[in-house]
C-alpha cells in the first residue's frame, strides 16, 4: 500500500517539470527564429553590398 501511495505522488510534479520543459523549449525556439531572421537579413544586406560573393550563388 505504501508503494503505491508513493507511486502516486511521484507522478503529481510530473506535469509541472512538462510544463517547464515546454515553456523553456518554446522560448528557444522563438529565439532560434529570431537569429535565423537576424541571420537571413545580415545574408540579404551582404548580397546587396557584394552580390559577386554572395555565398548561396556559389553554393548552388
């Protein structure tokens, strides 16, 4: 009987440590956006300022 009590309050907190996990992996995630973002622009204004060397024409 003890065991299962036991059992039983190590499953509460589960969800909340989910629950953290999620909220830290969604906030990576949109930080991950926006430095892909910040990262496509710098590649956008570099093509314009040296369109010759733009790394994506001479990977293609």
């Amino acid at each position: 009987m003890p065991q299962g009590r036991v059992f039983s309050t190590s499953e509460t907190p589960a969800p909340a440590v989910f629950r953290i996990a999620q909220t830290y992996l969604v906030q990576w995630a949109i930080q991950g956006e926006v430095l892909f973002a910040i990262n496509a622009l710098a590649e956008r204004q570099a093509q314009q300022a040296a369109p010759a060397m733009s790394p994506s024409r001479t990977a293609t």
